[in-house]
C-alpha cells in the first residue's frame, strides 16, 4: 500500500509538472508574442505618422490614421496571444465581426459624419480661418474635427455642422483665392449725364490704391432698366480687403453723385388716368 500510495505521488507531481511547463511555456510565449507586437505596432504606428506628414497631411488626420492603424494591430496582436493559450479565436473574431456589425447598423449617421470628416481632412476644401458657406450656413472656420465642423458667424454665433451636411452640398469658399471682385450696380436718372456718371465712377474706382491693375476694373452701362440707367461697376481687389472697399464705394458714389448733382432714382412708375364721359340714356 505504501508503494501504491508512492507511485501515486508520483505520477500527480508527474502531471503537475507536465501541466505546468506546458501552460507555463504557452503563458509565456503569449507573453512574449504580446510584448513584441505591441512594440512592432507602435513602431508601425510611428512609421504611419511620419510617412503622412511627409505627404503634408493634415496633423488631425496623421494622428487619427495612426491611431486606427495600432488599434488594428493590436488587435490582431491580442488575438494571436490569446491563440497561443489555446483559446479558441475563430468564434471570438465571429463574436467581434458581430458586434461590429450592429455597432455600425446604430451608428449609421455618426458614421457617415466620420467619413465625411475623412474626406474633409484628406482633401481640405476650406481649413481653419477660411470664410464659407457650407450647408446654407455662412461662417468663419474655426475648427475641423472628425465628426463636426465648428464655425463663427461674423456677428460672433457659434455654429456646429455636421460634416455629412458639408460634403453632401455645395461648398463656397471665399478665402480660397487671393482676391476677390466686387460686384456692384449703380443706377442714374434718365435726364442725367452718362458720360459723366461713367467719368466720377471710373475715377472713384482708379483713386483707391487697394483696387488691383489686373484684372482691370471695369466700369460700364448694365442696362437701361425700367427706372433707371444701371452701372455695372467690377474691381479687383485682395480678399481681406473686400468688405472695407465695397463698403467705401458704396458711401463715396452716393457723396460723389450728390456733389455732381446726378440723382439715384428710386423705383417708380407713371400712372395715367383718362376721364371716360357716360353715354346718354
């Protein structure tokens, strides 16, 4: 009995150790596959981030890019020391692919702002400081993120608009180029002089030092309206200078044409009315 009970011991240590090398190997080789594909993926992570910035990249997107590409390494990193302890992982990615899949379902309009927020980063149709109109919403850019865009109104309002709004209409970017020009119309009366009207307009135009020599402005009759002879008067000038010129000419044309005596119109029409005798019975 002694010997049985011996023997016994023996095999249990036997199998303990057994058991113990065997996991023990497998916990450490998890270990060890864990250790160095997390290294591996913040080296992949790094190289990612620097092969966009050298691409001239937007900083948002090389940061989320990067972010999303240790995240999938990891992952796969994850799966792999879980494979070495013996844990089943084909029914764990199908566990995952689920879970992703009604995740996505739910998320439907945040997913579709993140990959309008992608599209804006990677192509940049505005950037911060830029004054737009996006959405039926005009605003200075203040910031562009993944999901929204953050913009201030120039009577200082702070509009938040989701970037599938942006890239699913048209989108008008007023500082893209470097100038502008300003549309203007300027009505006279029928009895005044053209020629000097057109003389005090282009000489308003050509004083300013702001307005550009080219493209030349232009200052001619638009049309004969119903009221009035119309001007059509179009100077270039530098995008941050548009409002202050366009604010200037309007004040000095209504100055300049007082002084000259030439008269704005207003809008009118002549209504005549023509007696009408009653017949005799």
């Amino acid at each position: 009995m002694e010997t049985l009970a011996y023997w016994m011991s023996s095999m249990d240590s036997e199998v303990l150790t057994g058991y113990a090398v065997q996991y023990g190997t497998a916990l450490i080789m998890a270990g060890v596959i864990f250790i160095l594909g997390r290294w591996a993926a913040r080296i992949a992570r790094r190289m990612v981030r620097a092969g966009l910035k050298r691409a001239q990249m937007d900083d948002t997107l090389v940061s989320f890019i990067g972010n999303v590409a240790y995240g999938l390494l990891m992952a796969f990193v994850v799966i792999a020391a879980l494979s070495q302890l013996g844990v089943e992982t084909t029914s764990l990615a199908a566990i995952f692919a689920a879970a992703g899949l009604a995740i996505g379902l739910a998320l439907q309009g945040s997913l579709s702002n993140f990959a309008a927020g992608i599209m804006i980063i990677a192509f940049r149709p505005f950037k911060a400081g830029d004054f737009v109109t996006v959405a039926g919403t005009s605003g200075t850019v203040e910031e562009v993120n993944i999901f929204t865009t953050h913009m201030k109104t120039p009577d200082n309002k702070a509009i938040v608009v989701p970037n599938a709004a942006i890239t699913g209409d048209i989108i008008t970017n007023f500082s893209a180029k470097e100038t502008r020009r300003i549309d203007m119309v300027f009505g006279i009366g029928y009895d005044d002089d053209i020629r000097k009207a057109k003389d005090i307009l282009t000489g308003i135009v050509e004083g300013d030092e702001r307005v550009l020599k080219d493209p030349a402005p232009v200052v001619a009759v638009l049309e004969l309206g119903d009221s009035s002879v119309n001007f059509a008067v179009r100077p270039w000038v530098k995008a941050a200078d548009y409002w202050d010129c366009y604010f200037f000419f309007m004040e000095t044309v209504k100055r300049e044409f007082d002084a000259a005596g030439i008269t704005i119109p207003y809008p009118q029409r002549d209504v005549h009315l023509h007696e009408v005798k009653g017949r005799a019975a």
